[in-house]
C-alpha cells in the first residue's frame, strides 16, 4: 500500500511538473511596440514658476515618449 502511495505522488509530481514546463515553453506572448499608440498628455502646474519652466519644458520633449499635448 505505501509504495502504491510513494509511486502515484511521485508521479503526479512528475505529471504536474511536466504540464508547467510545456504551459510556460507554448505561452505566446505578445511582443511590445518601440513606440506604441498610446498618447500622454502632461499637465504641468505652474504657479510663479517662470524660471523652472525654462528647463523643464526641453527636458519634457527630449523622453522617450515624448507627450502628445503639454497643458501649463
């Protein structure tokens, strides 16, 4: 009786074991886009801020995703 018991869970471990590998190998995953569709917007709150303003705007526009619209 306990080596029937030892075989079947070792078996299901080895059943269990080999489902996961195959889910995770056959996945399809979807490939990101460099630059996707997607539009920022960026609102920037500014009060009494002229002189910070003069670098934060160029920094804004020099990302990776550079913003749809820029609302100050």
């Amino acid at each position: 009786m306990e080596v029937f018991l030892w075989s079947f869970l070792g078996l299901g471990i080895i059943c269990w074991s080999s489902g996961w590998f195959v889910a995770l190998r056959f996945r399809k995953v979807p490939k990101a886009e460099r630059f996707s569709s997607a539009k920022v917007s960026v609102v920037i709150p500014a009060r009494n801020e002229e002189e910070n303003l003069v670098r934060l705007l160029p920094s804004l526009m020099g990302q990776d995703t550079p913003p749809h619209q820029v609302i100050v």
